[in-house]
C-alpha cells in the first residue's frame, strides 16, 4: 500500500482578515507556520516517509511544505505547479467574506464558496478548478503512487477539495459541505491500481 497526504496551507494573511484571496499570493502568518510544524509533527510521529512532494506556485503553500519537510527531517524533491493553485476567486479575492455576504446575502456567499458549478463574478467554480487538478494529479501525482512512491501534496482549500471529491467519489450535492481545516493532514492508502483502501486524518 502506498501513501499520499493531502495538507491545506497553514493560516494565511487573508485567512485571518477573512478575505478571500484566490491567487493573491499572500504569506502566512505566525500562526500560520506555527500550524505548519504542528502538521509536520503529526506526520513525523505517524512514521510517514515520502520519496516526493507536490505544492502550487504560491508561497504559503511552499512555505507550509517547506516547514513540514524540515520539520519530518526528510529531504525530498519538490515539485511545484500551478495546477494545484488555489480556485481563482474573481471580483471577490481580496474582499471581506462578512462584507460581502452582508452585501450579497450569506446563502449566495455559500453557493459561491462551496457549490460545484457555480462560478463567482469572473473568477473559477470548483469545476473549472477540478478541470486543472485532476488531469495533474492524474498524470503526475498517481503515476508516482503508482510506481510505489509516497507523495505529501501541500495545496490550497479547494484545489484539495477537488481532489478530495474525485478521490472519494463524491456528488456535487456532498461537497457543497465538504470543507479542509488548515494544516491537518489527511492520509490516503491506495492500492497498486490506484484505488483508495484506506483514509485517515492525523491530530494535531
């Protein structure tokens, strides 16, 4: 059995001021690295070795795996690409979520952030998101799984949530409640042919 670990970024910036923030690349805060060495100590005490990683081109995705690989003491190659980007929040990245869901309503806010195909003003639905994650991860990410590889991927809340929803099969009806803490592992046990055999998620 092979071993892949989805991690969402530790908190960022824009985590914290409650804004949206898409493909702004925005640090992590304090906190935020604090939460990433407390996922790499997770992942650590669980025995988890990995011959690869994977993270997108924003620097508080980078800098989460960068502190967890230090913090497992494992050095292995790191693959960044902008399909694991974050979804592309449109007219609303860099707004207050509480300000615009006063200005347009808290349940179209929700459609907006957790539906499937439905797209915020000029920016990604997760479907379009699903479009760029999964042939990625198909052709990179489960190739390595299955030659025999462990694979960390290190990635944003809904470019994992794509994942998660092809990897556990679920409708556009079950992800609309499906939501990724920051920096908690989860950890998938895949079969040689790929298939999910086991799923888990680490405390921190």
């Amino acid at each position: 059995m092979v071993q892949l670990c989805l991690l969402r970024h530790g908190e960022s910036l824009w985590n914290k001021e409650n804004r949206f923030t898409g493909w702004v690349d925005v640090p992590l805060t304090d906190f935020g690295r604090e939460q990433a060495e407390k996922a790499g100590e997770s992942i650590k005490k669980e025995g988890l070795q990995f011959q690869v990683a994977y993270t997108s081109v924003l620097n508080r995705a980078i800098e989460t795996l960068e502190i967890v690989m230090k913090t497992i003491q494992q050095n292995i190659p790191m693959i960044k690409d902008s399909a694991l980007n974050e979804r592309m929040y449109g007219d609303l990245q860099g707004l207050n979520k509480e300000d615009t869901a006063k200005k347009y309503g808290n349940q179209q806010v929700h459609i907006w952030r957790r539906s499937y195909d439905i797209k915020p003003p000029n920016g990604e639905s997760l479907e379009d998101t699903q479009k760029r994650t999964i042939p990625f991860f198909m052709n990179c990410i489960m190739t390595d799984l299955k030659e025999g590889k462990n694979v960390l991927v290190v990635a944003h809340g809904n470019s994992l949530r794509s994942i998660v929803m092809y990897l556990d099969k679920l409708s556009k009806e079950q992800v609309l409640s499906l939501e990724l803490p920051t920096s908690l592992p989860i950890i998938y046990g895949l079969a040689p042919d790929g298939k999910v055999i086991a799923k888990k998620e680490l405390r921190l």
